[in-house]
C-alpha cells in the first residue's frame, strides 16, 4: 500500500501496472490494489487466508504465484 500511495503522491499512473511483491496481498490491501488500477499481482508466497488473492481474481486482476526458492538461514 505504501508503495501505491507513493506512485499517486508523486504523480506515478498505476493503471495498468504489475504490482511485484514477496507475499500475496491482504484481504485489506486487495482493494487498494484494485483502485489503482494495477493489472497484474506476482507473489512468491501466499499470506494468510488468501481471500485478498481471490478479490484480485474476481476483479479481473491477473494473480501469478512464483516458486521461489528462499536460501537457507542456517
């Protein structure tokens, strides 16, 4: 949210856009999403429910999931 806020604060269109993001959008954050316009959502891990995911859907927002392989920590 804070990096759509930034985009219409300084005159940024989203329209259009593809929104990349590590964690799939929130059911709170979907609807932001959706208002500006972005066109597309590429996640590398789903958040919580995944109800914000299926709103991008049901807007007509393209959802795409990559397999991601996070390195080891250890």
């Amino acid at each position: 949210m804070n990096a759509i806020g930034y985009a219409a604060r300084v005159g940024v269109a989203t329209g259009a856009a593809t929104l990349y993001v590590t964690h799939s959008p929130c059911e709170h954050c979907a609807p932001v999403v959706i208002a500006a316009g972005i066109a597309r959502v590429v996640f590398g891990a789903e958040y919580g429910s995944g109800l914000g995911a299926l709103r991008l859907i049901d807007a007509g927002v393209k959802v795409e999931q990559l397999d991601i392989l996070w390195p080891s920590l250890a």
